[in-house]
C-alpha cells in the first residue's frame, strides 16, 4: 500500500511539465537576463502605450470591500466606486506621484448606515448636485432595492446623502441588466444603456419606432443551451431622459449587451457592444464592436440564429469590431491631460482579455473611420469601469464576479508640460453629419416638413443619411406616405420607401407591395443596391407572409435568373428568399453553393484584432478560441445548410444524401459552445422534411450517433458525474494522497480525457505531444506538486515553458511562445491545439519582450469531478498511463 509520505517527499517541479504554454518541449533562444525578467506586481504586468506610467492605488478586495466595477467623480473631485454585490465607496485620492494611500470612507444614507440603504451599482454618475446610482439587482434580503435608475440628494448640506428617489424601475438583472448612466453634452440631461436582458420600459417618445419584429427568413433556431430564448427585440437600448426622470426618449436599440456610452466633442453618441461567444463560428456571430450610436438606430440583435448582418440597410454597422471580448467601459478623452495625438479618441476596456482599445475617430462623411490602438493591456487585467479625473489621468477599476479589485491611475509623464485641453479636439460637423443631424430632428414624431425633406435623401450615398432619411419618414404617420412610395418611379429612392412601408403597412396593402417590390428591375441595380433590394423583399414576405401564385411567380422570375451570383454576401440572400418562394431549382442551386464550399465574406465584421493574439491573454477563454482555429467552421457552407432545412420541395435522393453527409461532417468542426447544438437542431428541422420511412436511414447518415442525448455536445467516453466543486490544493492532497487504493484504470483512463489533459500531453504513447510527455510523471513528482500545478497553474511557470509579451513600436502588442528567431524575425506560436500555426514578427517592430505570467493552462479543469473521480483520474496520472504500475497491483494486493 502507498503511504503518504510516499509521495510528499518527491522533489517539486511538475509545475514546469503540466503548466505549459504553446509548443511546450522546445528550447528559448537566449536574451538578456533584463529582458526576460517578469513582472509580477501590479504595476509592472501592464503593457502602456508609450509616454504614459501607472500607479496602483488600492485594493478593495484586500480591504474586505468587495469587487468594484463603476466609477464617478463629484463636485469636489472625489472618486465615488461601487461594489458589484455591495456598498459605495468614497475615496479622496492622492497627488500624482505621492506615496500617500486613498482614504476612503464607506457611503452610507444619512441615519441607517447599519445596512447597505444603495449600492449594486454598474452605472455611477455625479450631476446635478446628486448622485445618479443605476442598481443592478434582484431583490434579496442583504438588500432590497430592485434594479433601476436612483437619485441620491444631500438635502441637508452636511455632505451626506439623505434622500433616496427612484426616477425609474428598471425589469432584468444581472450583467445584461442596467448598465451605465452619462450626463449629455449640454449638461442637461441624461442618457442611459441598458442589456438584452433589461425590458425596455414605457417611453415618451419612441425615436425608433417599436414595430420592431425578427424580420429574417433565416430558420429560427434559439440558442440549444437556452441564453436569451426568452429575450426578444429590440435588445439592448439606450434612452435619453431629464434630471427628475419624468420623460423618457428611446434612442436606439438592438444591441446585445452594451455596458457604457460616451459622447465626442461633436456630440456624437458612441457604445460598445458585446458579442455571444457561444456563437463562434456560425455566421450570424457577431464580434465586440464599438458603434456610432444615431438617433433612431437599430444594430439588429435577435435571439439564438436570427441576429442580422450588418450589411442591412435597415441596421447599422460597426464603427468598428474589435473581436472576441466582453465590453465594460468606454471613454471619450476630451477630457484628459493627455498629448495632442490623442484628441478624438475613444478607449474600450474588454474585461475577458484585459485590454484597452484605443480608436483614434477622424468624420468620413455623416459618420467617423477609426485607427486602432492597444492603449493599456496586461493579464489578467478584468478591467471593469474607468474614468477621467479632474486632474486629467485616467483611473481605472478592474474586478467583477467578485475576482481581486485593484484601482489604478495612468498619466502621461510629461503632463504638467502638456498645455490645457491638450487632447480637447474642434468640433468638426461635416456637410454629411449636419444633413444626418437635420433629419434626425424628424424623428421626434409628426411634423409636416418631414416628408418633403427627408424624400429625396432615401437614395443618399452616404449610408447614415439615408438611414436618417428613411427614420424620419417612418417617424410620420404611414397614410402621409404610402401611396407616394407604392408611385414613387426612381428605383432606389423606391427600395427604402418600400423598405419603410414593409414596416409599417397593414395586411390590406400587401398586394400593392408585392405588387411595388415586383416591378423593381434587379439587374438594372448595382450589387450593393440588389442586396438591399432582397432584404426589402425578405422583410415584406416575413411580415406578410406568401404572396399569391401570380406574384410569386412574378418574384420568382424577378429574383431567381441572378442567382447564383458573385457575391457570396449576396447569395446568402438570394437562398433565403427563393427557398422561401419554394422556386424551381433553389434547392439545387444553394446546395452547390454549400459543396463547393463558396467563401464565407462580410467585410461588416472584420475585427480589428486577430484571434489567435487572444489566445494566451486568458486561458479561460482564449482555449475556446484556440479549438476554433483549430477547426474552424465553414460558415458559408453553415448559412446554406441552415436555410435549406426549412426546404420541403425540390429534393430528389442524391440531393438529400449530399445533404445529409453535411451534417456528419458538419460535427467534427469546432466553434463556440453552442455550435454542436445549432448543427443538430438545423438537422431535426431537415429530417422533419423527409419522407417518413426514409428519416431514420437520414438520420443515421447524418451523424445521429456522434451525439449526446442533449445533442449540444459529441459522445464522449466519459462525462463526468460530479457534483464538483471548486477544489482548493490543500483539500484535493488530503482526499487523494493516502487514498489511491482501488482505483479504476480504465474510468482514470477516461477522466483524463474527458478534462482535456490529452490536448496538450503524451501518456503512454497516446495523445498530443504539444506539451510534455507525462508518462514518467508519478515516478518524478508528488501528489502535491501535481495538484498545485493543475489548481494554480499561474503559480509557477517554468522559462522553459514561458510565454512573452511582444510589445510593438505602433502600440500592439503580441502574447506568444517563441519557437524559433533568425537575424530579422521571431517565430511565434499563440495556439496550443495548433502549433504548427507560426506568426512571423519582424524584430524592426518589436520595442520590448517580458515574460508573461500567465500559464496557458486552464484552470479549474477538475472542479467538474467528485471526490471518487479525483482520485481515479490522479492515480492515473501518477501511473504515467501504465496499467501495470505499482500504484494499481498494490491496491490488488492490499
């Protein structure tokens, strides 16, 4: 039998076999002992873009303060921060440069400090000699305050708050709940930004009109885990409302989470909003991406599959993406004592992978391009809410989801010899963005200039004024317009007229429709005006419903001749449409399109950001990310599959077994959490559309075995049964270390796949040599050391198995292991399932290299298993694969 101290006293350093980066096993080119020197404190793991210099200034957590994710100042330039779970804080800050601490003070309601009386807070703003507190709550008996927008007063002068107002409840909770309140560019009033899950409340004013539906022949498919299905439109919004709360304006919706909102110079209104990780890979994802938030727009977020491109002329784009992240903050720089360069600059914290994206705006017609910068990163750095402060630096909070909270503030060196309002650009309102502006006046409600005006603007080149245009027409009453867009004669100007009338006609005006939307001539239209075409037509027949045999056969001869086109972002039109009209060889024609394996293209959702430069700045996340690029889907191929599985005519048995192999296929792709579960709902769908007697044959040779019961995830040998728990070093040597007796091999065996250990390592000749070979393992290493490793697998990185942080001279940065370097270039690996993949960094471009510290390692890879599982899968480990081990014919002859 194996005693304890057995195995104790093996010497340490499994860290450096299990905790591993990517292509672990290969020898570092040599660098100065400077360079490679890791920086582990709070200061020193932030990557600053260049000038600029840090300082910590508090831990909340340290301090038994909870975890601090919102942030304002008030008149007397203190720092007022709320815990997500908890109190709000007032801190009075040091100097730039002092040693001194922050003193900081619980904020408590005048006469009941014995409980929290506000708090739960992700929005904070100071105005109007009040504390505007945005709770984000379920109602529990720590505190009692529902979600909502509060007004806190000290009525009494003595610098304590004393009354609290509710201005308005707000339905939904959590982190798409209420998010941030902003003080408007004239200081007289206010703006809020709220998530999907939050319910729109009643508004005075409806600046996009609420006839909002799903609008997408795309086959709905909600989420197979379940987020959101019950989440429907308009999404996230943003409103705008006075001092007091009385009157209320929705601004814009159809985001899915955006957390904060910032306005420019220019009074232009800007957001950053979230993506669905769990959407990786399907063509309806949509990455992180900051947004022009105009007045009455629509970014067109919808559950599960029914999101909308981008490229829609009835949803707005991104300003630009950034990819994959979760948004918290966002920052104008008006206000900051920074250097000129940095005069119409937006910053977009990610809380997922630490970074702070720096777009530098420059107008371009009605709207703004940007130019990207990796401002501040560092790993891990969840950054939560930052702020600018009166003394121009900029201070910034990170923690949420109750992880270690620290404040920090970042100013350029050289500020005191940075002249007033140094990064205070002019306002520039070009002729576009003043024409957009004019229209928006109309969307305000009834006016009887509003058609007149906006008419001609429908075709405008520039896409926000013609959104505008449009906005404004809709904002009249529909009797105003109808007969003039059903007689209007200029085919463009007609598309948005139309597109408008589709929503917001009756059921009696649909054949004047049809008939309006049949006559346009498509080939007459250049491509980009043919997509908008088809989407008017797919938003009519999704209102309307099917036409009658003549217009649809007028349809059907207007659309189906294009199709196939050049364009694959076109494409995916035309098949939802002619599949829709159930036309003569659509089927045909989309599944060619689906085998022949047509690009995927949407230029609307290039990032900014590559993905695989995420992988290693957090391995929780960055993993997911990692397995994707390992086997990235066909999305293209995805969209037809998905569009075809509404079709129930125009099949024969060749089409439906080319189809259905898809499928099979289809499952052995990797994409984000809830891929498997779309593929096979799409697939149910089909099967629902085949003959009866031939749906178990297409069932089988669709993949039907490769899935689970659920059909979210493929079978695998073994899932384990938990519960699990979250497992602390101490507690897992305890239970395990004298406890390896009648293990099972073989369920070992299986653990160990099924927490993913063979991803990376080799035991006993099988599995991945990405990592070390683990084989030797319990002949070399404790119990201890082994557990430390997998629990804390940031605790001890061994160089050999180090990952570097390549801060570049134009502000990027590239996190990577480096497999190789010649005169000109490092050779970097960023994924661990792929290391093959290689990246080239020129070393002209590299200003400096540090040591991350951060394993690529997952960790909490065992807290899915029990107590039993724990200790199946560690005698495994510590038998290095082998059956014959010891540790397994001890137990037999014990």
């Amino acid at each position: 039998m194996f005693k304890k101290n057995k195995w104790l006293k093996i010497p340490t350093g499994v860290t450096a076999l299990l905790a591993v980066t990517v292509s672990c096993g290969l020898l570092l080119s040599n660098r100065s002992a400077q360079t490679m020197a890791p920086s582990d404190d709070k200061v020193g793991k932030l990557k600053l873009a260049e000038g600029f210099q840090a300082e910590h200034l508090y831990s909340p957590s340290e301090n038994n303060e909870g975890s601090w994710v919102s942030m304002t100042f008030d008149d007397k330039g203190r720092m007022i921060a709320s815990d997500q779970y908890g109190f709000l804080y007032r801190l009075k800050l040091p100097e730039i440069g002092s040693n001194e601490a922050p003193q900081v003070e619980k904020l408590g309601i005048k006469g009941d400090t014995s409980k929290i009386q506000m708090g739960f807070s992700h929005g904070l703003l100071y105005a109007f000699n009040s504390l505007y507190v945005m709770v984000n709550n379920r109602s529990n008996p720590k505190f009692s305050n529902q979600s909502g927008l509060y007004r806190l007063q000290d009525t009494d002068h003595d610098d304590q708050y004393d009354k609290i107002t509710l201005l308005k409840e707000m339905k939904g909770e959590g982190e798409h709940g209420p998010h941030s309140i902003i003080l408007s560019p004239d200081k007289k009033s206010l703006y809020v930004v709220a998530g999907n899950h939050t319910d729109l409340p009643e508004m005075d004013i409806y600046r996009l009109p609420k006839n909002w539906g799903d609008d997408n022949l795309f086959p709905l498919i909600k989420d197979p885990r379940g987020h959101a299905n019950d989440r429907h439109a308009p999404g996230g919004w943003i409103a705008h409302t006075d001092p007091d709360g009385k009157k209320w304006e929705l601004i814009s919706a159809g985001y899915r989470n955006p957390f904060d909102i910032a306005f420019n110079e220019a009074g232009d209104l800007f957001t950053y909003d979230s993506d669905m990780e769990w959407d990786f890979g399907t063509p309806w994802y949509r990455p992180t991406r900051v947004c022009h938030t105009t007045s009455a727009s629509e970014f067109g977020w919808r559950t599960g599959d029914a999101k909308w491109a981008p490229s829609y002329p009835d949803n707005m784009p991104a300003l630009m993406n950034i990819g994959q992240g979760s948004p918290t903050n966002l920052i104008y720089l008006k206000d900051a004592k920074f250097p000129a360069r940095y005069k119409n600059t937006l910053l977009a914290f990610d809380w997922s992978f630490g970074i702070v994206h720096g777009l530098h705006l420059k107008p371009s017609g009605s709207t703004y391009s940007a130019e990207h910068e990796e401002f501040l990163s560092g790993s891990p750095l969840p950054l939560t809410d930052g702020a600018i402060g009166p003394d121009g630096a900029l201070y910034f909070l990170t923690g949420g989801r109750r992880l270690e909270s620290d404040l920090y503030r970042v100013y350029y060196k050289d500020y005191k010899k940075l002249p007033a309002n140094s990064a205070l650009a002019k306002a520039v309102i070009t002729p576009e963005n003043k024409l957009r502006r004019e229209l928006e006046e109309f969307h305000k409600g009834p006016n009887a200039k509003a058609i007149a005006t906006a008419w001609p603007h429908l075709n405008h080149p520039d896409r926000f004024v013609r959104y505008a245009a449009r906005l404004a027409v809709e904002n009249q009453p529909v009797n105003e317009w109808k007969e003039k867009a059903l007689a209007e004669t200029n085919p463009q100007i007609k598309i948005y007229a139309l597109l408008a009338l589709s929503r917001h006609a009756s059921s009696s005006d649909k054949a004047k429709l049809y008939k309006a939307l049949s006559e346009i001539n498509l080939k007459n239209l250049t491509e980009d005006k043919q997509r908008d075409l088809l989407r008017t037509i797919e938003v009519a027949l999704f209102r309307y419903g099917q036409p009658d045999a003549t217009v649809k056969a007028k349809f059907i001869s207007q659309i189906s001749p294009n199709f196939p086109s050049a364009s694959p972002l076109a494409n995916r039109l035309y098949s939802k449409v002619l599949i829709y009209l159930e036309a003569p060889m659509a089927v045909e024609k989309t599944l060619a399109l689906l085998t022949n394996n047509e690009k995927f293209v949407d230029v609307d959702n290039e990032t900014a950001t590559a993905s695989s430069d995420l992988i290693l700045r957090n391995p929780q996340y960055g993993l997911d990310i990692a397995g994707m690029l390992e086997k990235m889907p066909p999305m293209q191929q995805t969209f037809y599959a998905f569009v075809l599985s509404s079709a129930k005519s125009g099949w024969n048995d060749q089409l439906r077994e080319n189809y259905f192999k898809w499928f099979d296929k289809a499952f052995s792709y990797q994409g984000g959490r809830s891929y498997i579960g779309f593929i096979d709902k799409a697939r149910n769908l089909a099967l629902n559309n085949v003959p009866k007697d031939k749906k178990e044959f297409y069932n089988k040779m669709s993949g039907a075995k490769k899935l689970n019961t659920s059909g979210n995830s493929l079978t695998q040998m073994y899932n384990p049964k938990g519960p699990g728990r979250g497992w602390n070093v101490e507690e897992a040597v305890n239970l395990v270390a004298d406890s390896l007796s009648n293990r099972d091999f073989e369920k070992g065996k299986m653990i160990y796949s099924a927490v993913m250990c063979n991803r990376c390592h080799m035991m006993g000749g099988e599995g991945s040599d990405v990592g070390p070979d683990l084989t030797q393992l319990g002949n070399r290493f404790s119990v201890k050391d082994m557990m430390e490793a997998i629990i804390l697998p940031n605790k001890t990185i061994s160089d050999q198995y180090a990952s570097f942080i390549y801060e570049l001279k134009d502000g990027e940065s590239v996190l990577g292991r480096q497999l190789n370097e010649d005169a000109s270039h490092y050779f970097i690996s960023q994924n661990p399932f792929d290391p093959k993949m290689v990246r080239k960094i020129p070393k002209k471009s590299v200003k400096s290299v540090k040591v991350s510290t951060v394993s690529v390692m997952l960790p909490g890879l065992i807290n899915g298993l029990n107590p039993e599982e724990l200790r199946d899968l560690t005698a495994y480990l510590m038998s290095g694969g082998n059956e014959k081990n010891p540790i397994y014919s001890a137990a037999k002859n014990k």
